[in-house]
C-alpha cells in the first residue's frame, strides 16, 4: 500500500467516520401527504378522516405548508375541536422541526411533545415537554424543539385542538427528527402574496366608501398607523407605513409603501416589509430610512417576536425599491448593548447624520413604564455600513414625571436648530434646542405641540436641498368599515426666530387644484353667511380673518347641511382654536389676522393657524352636507378667501 493511500484509509477511520456520523438523515416523523392519518389516533370532530389539501370551507387563505396535505383543525369551522396522536417513536435526533400556523392559544391549539414517564417505562399518556402554538395566521412557519436532554427517550406528538371562537384551530405539517434547526432563511414571498391577497379583497370591499379621504395616503383597505422612513430616493418620495393587511385593527404590522414624484399623486407599490416568521417575527415596527456614504439605502426597523425588541434592517433588491430583503447582519442592535441598563419599550429606531457621523435614536422608558424615566437613547454608527452600533447613553429625558414612555423620536436640523419630536402619548410634543454631538445630549430651549387633534407618531425625512417635509397619522376613525385611519398630508416645517415649529402643506398639493374661487367679504356682527361657489367635500381653504374686535370669534363652517342646521366649525375667540370638539391655546399679537390653511377631505379635516398651531380631526358629516359658510362674532369680521377643489391623489 502507498502512503497516500494510507493516509486515506487513516483519514476515513479517524476522521471520515465521525463526519458521517455527524451528518446523519432527518427522520420524517409525518408528512400528512397519505389519504388518511395512518397509525396516528384522532379523536373529536377537528380533525377528520385525513389531512387537508389547503384552506377550508370559509377559513382565510392558507400556505406554507409542503406538498398537498397538511393537519387543518378549521373543519366545520373554529368551534370543532378534537386530538391526534402519533404513534410512539424514539427520540434519535437533536431536535424535532415542524411546519405550524392557527391560532395562538397556548395549551388550547398547539402541537406538542409528549414523553414518558421513566417510573412506569412506557409511554402511557405521557408528559407534555414542549409545546407550540401558531400566530393567529393560517401560514405555517417552521418551528424547532431542541431534544437533546431528551435522546433515547420514547415520545408522541399530540396535535390538540380545545379551542373554540376565533383562532380556534391549528395548521401543521412535515414533523421532522433532524440534527439541524430548519434551514429557512425567508419566507418572503408566501407571506407577501397571502397579504397582498388579502388587502386585494378588503379593498374591493371599501373601495366605494364615501368617507374615505381621496388625497391623504392610506392603503388600499385594512388598518394603517404609524408613517415609517419618508425618503426622497431617486427622484421619488418614497413613504412607507405601519399596515395589517388582515383587518382593520392593529395586528401583523407589515409595512405598507407608495411613492410620489411631486408630494402631491401618490402610487401604491406592493407590500415591503412583512414579518419573517421563518426568522421569529411576529411584527415589522417602526423605524426610519438610512443611506450609507456609499448610497445603500437600508430600513432600519424594530423586529417584535417572541424574544426582546431588536433592532433590524431590510435592503433592496432593485432601485425601485419594490423588493426587500432582511440583512444578513440582523440583528444589527439588541438589548444586550446596553450593558447593566434595562431599557423597556425599546423600539422605533430614527436615523440622522451630525457632521461625519452617523446615529440613531430610539425611545423607551428605564422603569417599566412607571413615569418619570421616558427616554430617548442614542447609538453611533461604528462602520460605514451601518451594521456596527454603539450605545452612546440617555440623550434625553422627558422633563414631566407623568410620561411613561416615548415612541417615535425623531432628532433631525432644520436650518441651525435642532428639533426633538417624541410621540409620548398625545398631543405629540416637539422640543427645539441644541445637540452636543460629541457628548450626543440634546439640550432643548422651547417645548410646544405638534398638533391638537388625531396626530400620532409621525416621521420625516430631508430632501437633497435640505428642506424638511413631515407625516403624521391620523388616528381617530371607528374601527367595522374595513378600512381605519389615513395619514397626513406632507407638511414643511420650519423653526420661528423663536424656537417654534412652523407647519404647512406642502405648495407642491395645489398641483391637486381644481378652479380657484374667491370671496372678501365683511360679515356683519353675529351673522352667518353662505358662500354658495365654495361647496364640497375635498377643499383646500386660504383664510385672512379679521375680527373687528379683537378677542371676538370668528371662523369657518364647512360640511354644512344645506339648511345651516349641522357643520364642521373651526372657530376662534381670541383665546383658542377649536375644530370639531379639539382645541389649542391661541392669541393673536398686535391686531394680526387669523391666518388658517384648511384642508378637508371627507373625513378628515387638517387645519394650520399662523403656520405654529396645527388641529388635525377626523370628522363624520352626514352624505350631502357640503357648504361653507362664514361666521362673525360681535362687531363683526372680515373675510378674505380663496378655496379650491382638491382631486384625487391617486394614479
Ligand atoms: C406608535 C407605535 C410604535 C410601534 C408601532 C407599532 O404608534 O406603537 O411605537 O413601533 O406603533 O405598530
């Protein structure tokens, strides 16, 4: 024998041997791909003769399972409940995987692992070690039991279905023995098409429904809230936002997307992010766009599954940004970087850049939600990619003990000022002040309120010529109709000589202008006068409103049924601002007129005073009501007035 051939003998016993070992087959404990159950036992009505090839009579969509059958209690609907049991088998691997989706119903819809009990040495019952449930979604997502305490031991799986109402059923497939957690990296595009399928038939549904806003941004039906990483990204504005495209509630946070070349037309694209339950998420939160010195554009967002909030990334697969992908260096932050300090509530990542440095912020609270320790937290960027993060410590606090915590921080310049935005609970509050980015310590000068009405957690984003442009959700609409809430309309903001924050529409929306209309007219002290030329249910008002004594209100009806008895008012007396039910404190300097942009959109009505004081409120006029009228206080006021219809946003 030669020696390399030696060698080779030599390399097969002492190495080659164990490297088989190693690699040793999975064992398919079931596939449910037979007519019927086989040696499995089921008991109750739930589970049938044999397995399912798919969805049920009446159950939503359901995917992800492998081949044609799959274990689907849904038969005669949630209320059906049963067991089944597989024969006794012994456990031989490191783990046992499993394809599971259903309702999240611990101990009353799962699939679980039965032992047995070593005094009486068989399998009699059994004892139950492990136990999974599905994420009340009818998509199957791999599951993993670490077994190796358990080798050797005698075992069943139990597949148990006790609950009744919604979610009541579990959906299970291809259980498996193998020495490998499953080896999925996504599964983008079944979860993609199953919501996309779904938002499809709520918006034929909705699509008719005359309340629903044609020029504010909402997705197509279902639930929508918090507005996430506005970009402007060659040559469009990108906007994404929290979406369930599964019911108008909150739930299953995707994040829905539409861009814009002008601000003004808007056009749904696909889905971007879903919750990659292959990779443990339950939910895509908020978070922000960031695009590296190299111009890689990433979503940085808070990942929520069953272990603590981390902080991840999407990247695209394309310039226009229609596919994603999660970033291979997930989690790119995670709970552990904050050494002894436990931040609770830790989420919705914001980026900015200060000099040649790159952060970001993120909200929480340090005491449980007690009150008092509502915080923002700031990270630097240690490598260019934007995968390496630091913790740099508290960079604010919130001065009020009564506030529990903060979401949504936005840190951003605006000309020489900085700008703090926290949504702490509503009104969202803004701070303008300074931040020492060597120290990274936001110091804030003047406080104020964003806005009085339905505003919550907004966001935004700078263009190439530095100009800042923020969206807010809008977040007052019942829930039953099959689509619930809009988000604002986009909204320039500047920073007042004295620290405060300006707001106003972005000019590019009067690309939505129908023919210009205009009044100047004195209204006599008391009185209330119909401006016929005015009326609908979309319009964009300009008003210069003068009191002829100060301190005397005078304002706007809009929405009004056409014998005067009902309307929208937005009214002033001198003091306050008030729009439908919400106000905000408001005194006009030195004689100045009332200044007010409205724009109404059958539903919702977002109203500016003098740029600073903005109400934004989601109201419910009667079909048919569409007038405007005038209304002048004692002494009376005068009116200068332009309205415009406002189109549709959509293309
Ligand atoms: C704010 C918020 C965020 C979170 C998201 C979840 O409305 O609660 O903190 O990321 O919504 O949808």
């Amino acid at each position: 024998m030669s020696i390399r051939r030696v060698c080779i003998v030599l390399w097969v016993a002492f190495l080659g041997a164990p490297c088989l070992a190693l690699e040793r087959a999975d064992i398919v404990i079931a596939d449910f791909e037979g007519d019927d159950y086989g040696s499995w036992e089921a008991s109750g009505e739930a589970f049938g003769r044999g397995p399912a090839h798919g969805a049920l009579e009446g159950q939503m969509a359901v995917s992800g399972f492998l081949g044609r059958g799959l274990v689907n209690t849904f038969l005669h609907g949630d209320d059906s409940t049963g067991t089944l049991t597989s024969p006794e088998f012994r456990i031989e691997r490191k783990r046992i995987n499993f394809l599971v989706g259903g309702g999240r119903h611990a101990g009353e819809a799962c699939i679980e692992l039965l032992v047995d009990d070593v005094s009486d040495g068989g399998v009699s019952d059994g004892a139950s070690v492990r136990s999974t449930t599905g994420a009340d979604a009818e998509f199957l997502r791999w599951a993993s039991w670490s077994v190796e305490d358990l080798a050797g031991r005698s075992a069943r799986i139990r597949i148990v279905d006790r609950r009744k109402g919604g979610w009541g059923h579990i959906n299970v497939d291809q259980i498996v023995q193998s020495d490998e957690a499953p080896r999925v990296n996504d599964d983008r595009d079944a979860l993609l098409a199953q919501a996309e399928a779904s938002d499809r038939a709520a918006a034929e549904r909705v699509k008719d429904d005359p309340a629903r806003p044609i020029y504010h941004v909402l997705p197509p039906a279902n639930w929508i809230n918090d507005p996430n990483a506005p970009v402007f990204f060659q040559g469009y504005y990108h906007l994404f936002y929290q979406h369930n495209p599964y019911g108008d509630g909150w739930g299953h946070m995707h994040w829905g997307h539409v861009r814009s070349k002008d601000l003004a037309h808007w056009e749904r694209l696909p889905i971007a992010l879903w919750p990659s339950k292959a990779l443990g998420e339950d939910h895509v939160f908020s978070g922000s766009a960031a695009v590296t010195r190299k111009g890689q554009l990433l979503l940085i967002y808070t990942s929520i599954g069953a272990r603590l909030p981390e902080q991840w990334a999407a990247m695209p697969e394309d310039d226009s940004l229609v596919r994603w992908k999660k970033h291979p260096a997930n989690p790119l932050l995670s709970e552990a970087m904050h050494g002894s300090v436990k931040v609770h509530e830790w989420r919705d990542p914001y980026f900015f850049r200060a000099g040649n440095k790159d952060f970001l912020v993120c909200g929480g609270n340090l005491n449980k939600s007690a009150g008092g320790q509502a915080v923002v937290l700031g990270y630097e960027a240690g490598s260019e990619d934007l995968t390496d993060w630091k913790y740099r410590g508290v960079l604010f606090q919130h001065p009020d003990a009564k506030v529990k915590n903060i979401e949504c921080p936005l840190l951003f310049q605006v000309g020489s000022a900085w700008v703090l935005i926290v949504s702490q609970g509503m009104p969202v509050e803004y701070f303008t002040g300074d931040l020492d980015v060597d120290a990274l310590k936001f110091r804030p000068h003047r406080r104020g309120v964003v806005d009085f009405g339905h505003f919550y957690a907004p966001s935004c984003l700078q263009e190439p010529d530095g100009r800042r442009v923020l969206w807010g959700w809008v977040n007052g609409y019942e829930g039953g109709k099959g689509w619930r809430h809009c988000l604002t309309l986009p909204r320039v903001l500047q920073v007042g000589a004295d620290g405060a924050l300006l707001q106003s529409p972005a000019p590019e929306l009067s690309a939505l202008r129908g023919a210009e209309m205009r009044l100047e007219v004195d209204v006599a002290s008391g009185a209330t006068r119909r401006w016929d030329a005015a009326r609908g249910r979309s319009l964009e008002i300009s008003a210069s409103i003068r009191a002829a004594k100060p301190g005397q209100s005078a304002g706007l009806r809009l929405f009004e049924a056409s014998d005067g008895s009902r309307a929208i008012e937005v009214l002033h007396d001198g003091e306050t601002l008030r729009v439908a039910g919400a106000s905000a404190p408001l005194r006009l300097e030195g004689g100045q007129p009332l200044e007010l942009k409205i724009l109404a959109d059958r539903s919702v009505v977002e109203v500016y005073a003098q740029r600073a004081t903005c109400i934004t409120r989601v109201v419910s006029p009667p079909a048919g009501d569409e007038g405007v009228s005038l209304r002048a206080g004692e002494g009376g006021a005068k009116f200068d007035l332009r309205a415009w219809t406002l189109g549709s946003a959509w293309r």
